[in-house]
C-alpha cells in the first residue's frame, strides 16, 4: 500500500490507532494473533539426505553406476570375488557427491542475515504509556519512538520528527543520510528512496528523533519483501556446469549406443552373453572420464585460492569460471567504482573557481569547518557527518582544532531540514563574535549583502557536486538568539563536494570494454550524480544513457530487454529493478556479473549469474546472498578476478580436451579389439587406473598453466558456446584415434612376438596398457599451448614435468612390482619390451608436433598472400 500518500491523520484512522496514546494491549494482542509475529520467515530447509542423493542425477553419475552395478552382478554370478571394479567405481561417484553438497549454495544462510539485522526492542506507546517490549510482537497500528541510534523494528509513517536523519545506504544504496520529516504527502509509486514520510524495517537512525505509525511487519515489509526475492531467485547454472553436463549426456548417450551395437553385434556372432556383459562393462569405464568431475573440482578450488590472494574470496567454487565467461559487469556507484567518502573537488567565490591551495581557498574551508560538529578521535580519524568530515579533512584535523580553540562556540543553530542551513557564533580573541552560515546556497543568498554568486553555483550543480554556501558576519555584542545574526552576512564562497572515482576504476572499465565486457552502472543515487560519474569513468559517453527507476517502471520487462543497451547507468532504482536489469541481459544471452553491499542489493545478487558483494561495507544479507566477496570493495578487483578466471577456463577446456582424446583412444581400442575377434587388451580395472591417475595428475598440471598474456584482449565466451568449439572437437578425435591406434599396436606386437600363448596375451596387454597411460603423459604437453612445446616463449608450467615424471614412475611400479602386477592384471616387461612401449609412447609428439609446424607455415602463408594481395 502506498502509505505516503496518506496523511498522519488518515494512516491513523487506516490502521485504527492514535497518534497520541497508541494501541491498547488488549487490541495488539488481538492483531499479534492475526498478523503474526514481526519475523522474518525462515525458508525450508531440504533434507541433507535427500541433497545427496540430488547429486547422483547426472546423467554421466547414473551410467557408472548402472556399470557398477552390472559389474558387481557378474562377479557375484561367476563366484570369482573381484568386485574391485565396482568398489572404485562408487567410491569416485560417492566422493563427488559429498564434495557437491559441501560447495552447495544456501538461501537460508542470507534470510538468517536478514533475520539477525531485525532490531531486538522497540519503545512503543501502548495505552498511553512508554513501554519497551520486543520487536518481534510489534503490529500494525503500534505507536513506536525513535532516537539516534536506534534501528527501525518494522515499516512506519512517520508522525513526528525532530531533524530525524536516517541511514538508508543498505536498502536503497544513497550513501548519504536521508533527513525524514512527517509533514508531507507523496505520490503513489514514489520510489522507496523518495519516501521521506515513510521509515523501513533495518534502517537506522543516525540523527534526531521521532514517532511513527507501524504499517507493516514481518515478511510485508521492504526487508521482508526482498527475503521472500532471494528465497525465489535460483542461483542459475554457471556456464561450465551446463557445458559439463551436456559433455557428460552426449558421453553417455554414445557409450550406451556403443554398448548397444557391440552387444547386439556379440549375439549375432554367438559371443557368450556373460562375455558380452564384460566388454559392455569396459567400453562403459573407457568411454566415462571418471577423474574429470575430481580434476575439475580440484582446478577450481586452486583457482579459489589465486583469487584469495588477489582480494576476491569465492564462496561457490563454479563461479571462478563464470567470472571467466562474464559479458556484463552491473556495478554499483558507491565504494566500488568510488572512494565511498566526500571529498572537497572545487571551490569558487563570486569571481570564479579558487586554487585549492590558495589562501582564498583555506580561508573559506577554515571559515567553514568552524560551522560543523566533527570530533577528531584520539587515533586522528574524523568522525562526524560526510560532508562535514570532508571540509574538516581538507582543513586538516589539528588547524581544525586549533580554530575551534581559537574561536570558542558560544551560541548555535542546528542544520534542520527546513531551514537547509546550520549556524554558530564564535567569540573572537580580540573581542566581537564571528557567525558562521553554511547550507544550501539558493537560501543562504538572499541572507547577504555582498559576494553572493548564483552563476558560479550554476556552474557547480551542473557537474553534478554537491555544494554547500559559506557565508559569515562579524558581530560587537551577542545576538539574543542565534538567527538573528542570519542576515546582512558577506558571502564567503562556494564549496563543491563529491565521491570521487577511485584511482584504478577507469583503467578496469577500459581493460572491460577491450575485454569486449560491458561495463554497467546500478546505483540508488540521482541521476545526475551518477551520470558524472559514469561520464569521468567512460561507462557511459552522455546524459541518454541514464535511466532512472521511475522511467524503468513505466517500461514492460519486453520494453526493456529490447532497449536493455542503450543504457548504461540506471539510477535510482529499487531492488526490483536490479533483478529486472539482470534478468535483461540475461536475456540476450549476457553472462552477467553483479556487484552490491546492500540487503537491496541481495535479491540481484542471487539472481545474477556471479553476485560479488563487498567485504568492508557489504552487509551480512549482501555476502550470503553472493557467490564471491571482494576483500577491499573495488572495481579493479572484479576485472582482475575475471581475467583469473579466464584462465581457469582456459585450463579447464585444455583438460576437457586432454581427458577425452585419452577416452576416445581407449575406446578405440576395444572396440576395433572386439571387431577383429581379439581377446580383450585392456581389463576394466586398468582403464580405471589410466582414468584415475595416470590421466588426473596430467590434467591436474594443466589446470595450473599461467594465464595467457593476451587473455583479455579476447572476447567473452557465449553463454551458448559449445566447450568444444575453435576446432577442439576435431582434434579431439583425431588425437583420440592416433593413441588408441598406438595403444592397439603395442598390444598386438606383445601379443605376437613377445607372448608364449597367444590365448592369454598377458604381455600384449601389459605393453598396450603402457602405451595407453605412457603417450596420454606425453600428449599433455602437446595439449598445453598451440604453440610448439620447444617454443622458447612459452611461459614454463612448474607442475607439469614433475606431474609427469611421477605417474612415469608409477605406471612402471603397477608393471614391474608383482604384487600391483596381481591386481592390475600385469606382467613384468624386458628391456627390448620396454623399449618397444618407449618409441610408441613418444610418437603422440613427434606427429602432433609436425602438425603444428604444417599449420604454422600455412598460416604464414596466408598472412603473406593477404598482404600481396592488399598491396597489389
């Protein structure tokens, strides 16, 4: 309900109460049962049970464990007790599961923020009489009494103030205090932010006093509105997750036709049905990247750690790779593309602008810092209201308090939101006083007879500052009240007061756009704030590119993600609004990131496909809400993280690449195995192994490769971009093919010239299963870059060769240890055998390798023709 659009008398009457003596106990009784309590609901909590067993709906998950099972089936039927397949193969999925319900994201932790930002007591008038009772029995109607300090316990109108000023930055994003009044009407559909009759549950009251009628509590207030939004807004899936998933579906879609054809195929041929069971097994286990879930799981979580180090703290590890993906940046205005304290940017008298280290220009700074209530705390902070701290902080806090010594305040007027100005009278060594007036300019003018400058206040305003008039009038005696001195004063000068852009935010917004990321400004200030802002920062190039939240409303959710770019700041805007923006770039296809400390701010962040809430001002609500906290509230920071996390997915897509050409060799050789009637050349417990570690560790080493020098002179990736795109899925198999071939031929070399009984190829198949773990080593580092690996270049990947070295050594500890032969089915190998499973286990280098170099020189050549023929 539109409450400032009532009169203090007809909200009264709406709610049956008095503005005087309040509701009776008997009636707040009465309405506590109907209403409810003044809570917050708490979301429901899903089972932790029923979260796990969520996690095995992969498509990918249930194929391994329909293979366990089938695994487990046969070795019950033969009586043989090798259930060692079986066994790792739950222990893989059941160990993702656990790790997927730790990194789960939960809505319920932001509503307990929420919950715990609810203020404990309120002072309310109940049958004519002052009582403290606790918040969480308040009900509509209640007469409630505020002071500076106090947090507003539930939504009011305002009934009474007394220069009644409250901090609203966490609801509405203005970073200053709003003064409240009760005597005013605004129209309905009045943004929250214009509400000055109206006061809202989590405020607090910073100066003044006050009475209010309670209008609404509990979950129909602003607070309680924007916790029933973060409960309805479902983080979406980052853009890996959805790429993974769709790699696993296809997978498994082709294992099973694989599994299918191959069975059928077996039947026709009179193969054993038990037999056919085993093969379909082991084409199960090859086709399956077991170790990738484990491997990307681990590449993010050093990601998180990079990112930590670098300011940025992810709370869910996916989002390091959607920052990677990220197309629009929504930032708010206040702390993060801003200092987030006022500071003095111009000064000007009648005659113009004055040099901020001028004489003129201290004198008027000293003459106004003389007209403030600052205190300096013993560590020499400045404590106080913004714009007063920020004349006292250009003064400099010890000629502050020299002056104030110096010129000893005897008498005063306080600033009020009426009158827009504050006095003090000072007595003054020599003998006389000194009065000080400073306040909005357009009403301190008429108070004085000479320097008064409208022109050059035109001038300020138009770049959006915030200004402040000084004026001052030397008195011989002491005025009965201190407003007599407010006339016939000397205007002294203008001073311009703003939120400066931080130093580093206009360099990130450029690397943004050469990124080919929009950048994007949200915040609850003016427009025309904003819009200076955006314009010194280069978010936006003109005025036309500002919306404001009452035009938004206007617009249909279509209207607005057809017009979605043609803007680039949107200012004064509600948390509605915020989700609606991201919701219309999200529309297009946008990966959108999105920055925020307050509880307005939460509903957004949640919404967005990243939410990064800020750590030094953020709120509690803000950094539950979100999936990465930045340490020290800046910009910069955001654009760094996301060029962190490119490279994760970078690193992830080389280790995709790596896991599954090693895949598709396996595959292969099987199933050519199968079509020539061979015994089979790789057991279910070997592939396991290659899968598990001589794979895992390699890609493990490429999740950790150096980022790219050039890797924000790129675009994004679409959120619609397949992981295999730029030629990946080609190379993929043609790699794929080339180790299965090699894998094959040593098999049937062993088989041949190295057996004793060609019916048992037990060396054929230890040297094919060399072979096979042996050139997917060697072929990590054909994946690391596009360049040759000799490339003198390339940036070193610490980790790799180690990485390799060790699943070298222990490849040869499961061939030539008796013990691990056992379980893994192996014979030891001689030196000639050895030397057999060397030259084939190189050869994915060498011919990869001469790729490169026929792609390179082709390359070349066709930058040379293109040159020939614009020169021609």
């Amino acid at each position: 309900m539109d409450w400032q659009n009532l009169t203090v008398e007809e909200c009264a009457k709406r709610l049956s109460t008095s503005t005087k003596v309040g509701l009776s106990a008997r009636q707040a009784e009465r309405r506590l049962r109907e209403y409810g309590a003044n809570e917050l609901t708490p979301p429901k909590k899903q089972n932790l049970f029923v979260r796990f067993l969520a996690q095995f709906c992969d498509f990918m998950v249930i194929i391994l464990l329909v293979a366990a099972a089938i695994s487990f089936a046969v070795s019950y039927w033969q009586q043989d007790g090798d259930y060692i397949d079986s066994i790792i193969i739950l222990a893989i999925v059941t160990v993702n599961a656990i790790i997927g319900v730790i990194q789960e994201s939960r809505a319920e932790r932001a509503i307990e923020a929420l919950r715990k930002m609810s203020s404990p007591t309120a002072h309310v008038v109940r049958d004519g009489k002052e009582v403290v009772i606790d918040a969480s029995k308040l009900v509509p109607g209640d007469l409630v009494v505020l002071k500076a300090g106090d947090l507003v316990p539930a939504d009011l109108r305002i009934t009474e103030s007394y220069d009644l000023q409250v901090e609203e930055s966490a609801l509405t994003g203005e970073s200053l205090p709003v003064h409240k009044v009760a005597d005013i009407v605004l129209p309905p559909k009045t943004p929250i932010g214009d509400c000055r009759n109206l006061l809202f549950s989590a405020t607090a009251v910073t100066g003044g006093r006050g009475k209010g009628i309670v209008t609404e509590t509990g979950m129909h207030t602003q607070v309680g509105r924007i916790a029933g939004m973060i409960g309805s807004q479902t983080p979406p899936q980052t853009p890996l997750q959805r790429k993974l998933a769709q790699t696993g579906k296809y997978l498994g879609i082709g294992a099973l036709v694989i599994c299918f054809a191959i069975f059928v195929m077996g039947l026709i041929q009179h193969v054993p049905p038990l037999e056919m069971f085993l093969i379909s097994i082991s084409l199960a286990v090859a086709a399956i990247p077991e170790g990738l879930p484990a491997v990307v799981t681990i590449t993010l979580s050093i990601g998180v750690r990079r990112m930590a180090a670098k300011r940025a703290i992810v709370r869910r590890m996916p989002a390091v790779e959607t920052l990677g993906s990220a197309s629009v940046i929504c930032s708010d205005k206040t702390g993060t593309l801003t200092m987030n304290r006022m500071t003095v940017a111009e000064l000007r008298n009648a005659e113009g602008e004055l040099a901020l280290g001028s004489p003129e220009a201290k004198r008027l700074l000293r003459l106004a810092a003389l007209c403030t209530d600052c205190e300096i705390t013993p560590k020499g902070s400045i404590r106080g209201d913004p714009t007063e701290t920020a004349i006292v902080r250009a003064v400099s806090p010890s000629d502050y308090l020299h002056d104030r010594n110096k010129y000893r305040r005897v008498m005063e007027v306080p600033f009020s939101s009426t009158r827009k100005r504050m006095t003090t009278i000072h007595r003054m060594e020599g003998g006389g006083y000194l009065a000080v007036t400073k306040g909005a300019p357009d009403l301190l003018f008429p108070l004085c007879v000479s320097g008064a400058a409208p022109r050059q206040n035109d001038i300020m305003a138009s770049k959006a500052l915030r200004v402040i008039g000084v004026a001052y009038r030397k008195l011989d005696t002491l005025p009965a009240k201190a407003e007599d001195a407010e006339r016939d004063m000397i205007f002294a000068g203008l001073i311009g007061m703003e939120d400066p852009p931080r130093p580093e935010a206009a360099a990130a917004v450029e690397t943004c756009k050469r990124a080919g990321i929009r950048p994007v400004m949200i915040t609850g200030d003016y427009a025309a704030t904003a819009a200076a802002i955006a314009m010194k920062l280069g978010i936006a190039k003109s005025t036309r590119e500002v919306l404001s939240g009452s035009q938004l409303d206007r617009m249909s959710d279509g209207e607005l993600a057809r017009k979605i770019y043609d803007y680039s700041v949107f200012a004064r805007v509600s948390p509605e609004h915020k989700v609606r923006i991201v919701r219309a770039y999200q529309s297009h296809g946008e990966v959108v990131a999105m920055t925020g400390d307050g509880v307005n701010d939460a509903p957004a962040l949640r919404a967005a496909d990243i939410g990064c809430a800020m750590g030094k001002s953020g709120t509690e609500v803000a950094k539950s809400a979100a999936d990465m906290i930045l340490t020290d509230d800046n910009f910069a920071t955001i654009v760094a993280a996301v060029r962190e996390g490119r490279g994760i997915y970078d690193n992830i897509r080389k280790t995709v690449h790596f896991l599954l050409s090693c895949n598709i060799g396996e595959i292969l050789a099987v199933f050519v195995s199968f079509l020539l009637r061979l015994p089979l050349p790789l057991a279910a417990i070997q592939l396991l192994w290659v899968n598990l570690v001589t794979d895992s560790l390699p890609a493990l080493a490429l999740g950790v490769e150096p980022l790219d020098p050039g890797i924000m002179d790129r675009k994004p990736v679409r959120r619609g971009e397949s992981i295999f795109s730029g030629g990946m899925a080609y190379n993929i198999v043609v790699e794929g093919c080339l180790i299965g071939a090699l894998s094959l031929l040593a098999y049937s070399i062993g088989r041949v010239f190295f057996d004793v009984a060609p019916g048992s190829p037990i060396v054929g198949r230890t040297m094919g299963f060399a072979v096979l773990s042996l050139s997917q080593v060697v072929h990590t580092f054909n994946v690391r870059t596009e360049r040759s690996v000799f490339d003198k270049q390339l940036t070193p990947n610490h980790k790799l060769l180690p990485a390799a070295i060790l699943c070298t050594l222990m490849q040869a500890a499961v061939i030539a240890i008796p013990p691990l032969g056992a379980i893994f089915k192996t014979s030891a190998l001689n030196l000639t055998e050895w030397l057999v499973v060397a030259i084939l286990s190189l050869a994915p280098l060498a011919v990869i390798e001469l790729e490169k170099a026929v792609l390179r020189i082709r390359a070349e050549y066709r930058k040379t023709s293109r040159k020939k023929l614009i020169a021609g």
